[in-house]
C-alpha cells in the first residue's frame, strides 16, 4: 500500500513522465493560424486566401508559377500537410527555397515536393525549381506513382534533415533524396503558371493543417521503405545507404587510381585533367581517339550498376562504354564495346547519322536510339549543354538499360535475336560475339572534344 507522503512524490514523477515526449520531440507549429500575414506572394499573379481553416490559391491566366511563402525561414525540420486537387493544373510545395533579385530578378527557386495530376503521375517527387529540373522523378520509384488521390485530401508528409529529403504521401513513402546544394529557405505553396489555358482559369489548389517541427525531429521521422531507391548528388562521396547497399567511388575525385589508358599500361599524362573534383577530357581536335585517347577501368564487370555525372561544351562527342575488350581495335579509332552515347543533339552532325537517330544522346551507339521509356510521349529529358546530366547503366543477367536523368531510355538483351540482328547491320558486325562478351571494362571516350565527368561509382549485383 502506498501511503499518503508518497503519493505526492508519484504524482510529480508520472507528470514528468508524461510531458517527457514533448520535451524530446519538441512540437508542431501551425504555419497556417487565424490569417495569411506570415505568408507572402512570390512570382506570379495568382491568388491566395484564408477560407474554412485551409489557403486556397486560385489560378490566372497569363501569369508565371506564383508562390505563397513563410516569411520564417527554415533549414532542418519535418514538413505535414494536407492538400486537395480535382483538377490538372500542376502544383508543388517548395522547401529550402528562395527567391533572390540577383538570381533570375526574383524567381522563387529550390526544391518542390511535386504535386502531379498528370498521367505522368510524379506526386511526392522532388523537382528543383528554376535550377537543375528533375532530381527525384518518380519513375525511379513507380510504386508511389498512386500514391495521390485525385478529389480529396491527401496528407503529405516530408523530411528534411541534413543532406537528405523524403517524402510520403498518404503513408506512401516516394522519394529519398541526398544533395548538399542548399540548407536552409522558405516554404511556398504553388499556383503553376497555366499560360493562356482558358479551361483552367479559375481552378483551385488547396491546402490546410499545414504544419511544422523544427527541433527533436527524431521523433517525428517515420519510417523508411527499404524498397524505395536512394538518389544522391553529392560529388565524390557516398552516403551510408549507398555504402550499404554496395556501391563503390569507381573515380576517387583525385586521382587516375583504377584507371589507365586504353592503349597503354598507365594513365594518359596529358589530356585528361583532374580539378576540384571533376574529370575532364580537354579539347583536341574532334577526332575519334587521337588526342590522349579513351580511358579504362583497370577491372572487368558483367553484371552492374554505374553512375556517372557528365557535362558536355557546345557541340560536342563523347560516349561512356561497357563490356569493352580493349585488345580490339589496337589501331586508330576508339576501343569497341557497348557505349551510352553523350553528344549534343542539336550541334553535333552524328546525331543526324546512324539509323532513326541511334547516334543521339542516351542512346545504345549505332544500335538502339534512345527514348522515354518511364513515361512514352514525354521525350528524353536532357538539361542541357553546360550542365550536369546523369547517365545510369544497369547490366543484370544479359539485360541492359540505360537511363538518362532517371528516366529509362533503353533497354534490350543483349543475347538475344534482335540485339543480333542489330550488330549484324551495324558498325560492329566485324567484331565476333561483340556486346556477349561475359564482361568487360568501363570506358570513358576520348573525342576530341571537352566534356567533364564526376560522381562516378558502381555497384556490382
């Protein structure tokens, strides 16, 4: 029995106990309250009101995206909301976002959790607003791609600790996203620009229970889907999940370890430069291999994941390739393999060679052209000259895919009929068995022109 002079001491310790989580986990902050005055309008012309406990934006025609933004600025923190769309007009919220004169005279810029209504289907998606485009597309991680229902409200739920972003909805976890190249910002809830589309003026986004944690978000952190794949921009380094799940620096950034010349023991002392952590090919003069000339990895593989980061100058050739026997070829010319082509399509006059544009960016050199394969009609989504493009290729059992950006471009088998065929109507239909070969070496193409490569690494499966 407990007597009276300790029941004082137990109500003090159970109450301590109670308000414990609240201590540790901190607590949620109402963004929205009883008006709009901690928000501000960024962008375009569309309009934001308070009505029944939910902001409600309001599209007009003839107006850039518009974004309603905190005023509060936030760096680390886990983001809920809830948000209502029975309509197509494209919407998002931005986080660690900001809007800048000197960038682009003001334009609200930084990452968008998608908001997708479109057959795409990239809800809870990550999109870098105004800068480098998709970052987290949702064909990587189809699973989500239901994850938002059309006419009601569905919850949104996102982390933003350190370098990493996740997103769910409706429970559904999307994307996992690791990059480093912005910390802190606003948030903003979008309006899409709907151009002079009359059937759309006048269409709603709604959002309401908007709220946010800013300290002991471990308490807050749901857990992570270890079928949804890890995307990570950060150069020259790897994550944990990436370390877990096999992956490897097969470039360290610095030095021309685990690689050699193709034609040659040791590595080119000339022609290929590495500065601030980026490999670059200098410019000669256009010719296939008669600069420095190609450079391989010092191992083979068969069955594998690579990554590669490459940017290309104006006009310019170059081409990541697999499965490649450098005995062949021990002349002039390029080494022979399975190459990813990186060209630029609009300068570039191989790209108007081959067969149906076979010799364009992405695509399966000379064989198989490159195309949207994620999402049909779309077309491949390249960035641009000048800037950082991503080429994935997955080689599993004879299947081969190429990816650019994350989104599929190609895919075949490369033991079947139809690859075959292919070679046999090709520039390779001298090399015997070529593309069967049970493995091979990664090679990075000498073609006269400029182009620089970094964050490369690969997984064996």
């Amino acid at each position: 029995m407990v007597t009276s002079i300790f029941r004082p001491m137990i109500r003090i310790l159970l109450l301590c106990f109670l308000l414990a989580p609240i201590s540790t986990y901190g607590q949620w902050k109402d963004l929205i309250g009883k008006d709009l005055n901690n928000w501000t309008s960024v962008g375009g012309t569309a309009g934001y009101e308070l009505k029944g406990g939910a902001i409600v934006g309001t599209a007009v025609p003839d107006s850039p995206n518009t974004f309603l933004t905190t005023k509060e600025r936030y760096s680390d923190f886990v983001l809920e909301f809830e948000m209502f769309l029975d309509n197509d007009m494209n919407s998002g919220v931005l986080i660690r976002s900001n809007s800048k004169q000197e960038y682009r005279n003001g334009v609200a810029y930084g990452y968008q959790v998608e908001i997708d209504p479109s057959e795409r289907k990239f809800s809870g998606g990550i999109y870098d607003e105004q800068r480098r485009l998709w970052m987290y597309p949702i064909s990587r991680n189809p699973k989500a791609k239901d994850a938002f229902k059309m006419a009601s409200w569905n919850k949104f739920h996102v982390e933003a600790i350190g370098h990493t972003i996740n997103t769910w909805i409706n429970g559904i976890h999307c994307a996992r996203l690791v990059d480093d190249q912005t910390s802190e910002g606003f948030i903003g809830l979008q309006v899409h620009s709907i151009g002079q589309n009359k059937a759309l003026e006048g269409v709603q986004a709604k959002w309401r229970n908007v709220k946010i944690a800013t300290s002991g978000l471990n308490g807050y952190s749901w857990p992570k889907d270890p079928d949804v794949p890890e995307i990570s921009y950060l150069v020259n380094q790897l994550t944990d999940w990436e370390v877990k799940h096999g992956w490897r620096l097969l470039w360290d950034g610095k030095t021309p370890k685990g690689w050699r010349g193709v034609k040659r023991n040791d590595f080119p002392e000339n022609g290929w430069t590495m500065k601030d952590g980026v490999l670059t090919i200098e410019a000669t003069d256009g010719k296939e291999s008669a600069g420095p000339g190609d450079i391989v990895t010092t191992d083979t593989y068969s069955n594998f994941e690579l990554e590669v980061e490459f940017k290309i100058t104006e006009g310019a050739n170059s081409g990541i390739k697999y499965f490649v026997d450098p005995n062949l070829n021990q002349g002039e010319g390029s080494a022979i393999g399975c190459e990813f082509q990186i060209l630029d399509d609009e300068k570039h006059p191989d790209a108007k060679m081959g067969v149906n544009g076979n010799r364009k960016v992405a695509s399966l050199y000379d064989l198989i052209k490159a195309d949207n394969l994620s999402i049909p009609g779309r077309g491949k989504q390249f960035k641009g000259v000048g800037i950082w493009n991503n080429a994935r290729i997955v080689s599993r059992n004879g299947k081969v895919e190429h990816w650019l950006n994350n989104e599929k471009a190609v895919e075949y088998d490369r033991h079947s009929q139809m690859f075959k065929a292919l070679v046999a109507y090709s520039k390779y239909a001298k090399w015997e068995n070529f593309g069967q070969w049970p493995a091979g070496h990664i090679l990075l193409q000498d073609h006269g022109n400029e182009v620089s490569f970094r964050n490369i690494k690969i997984r064996e499966l």
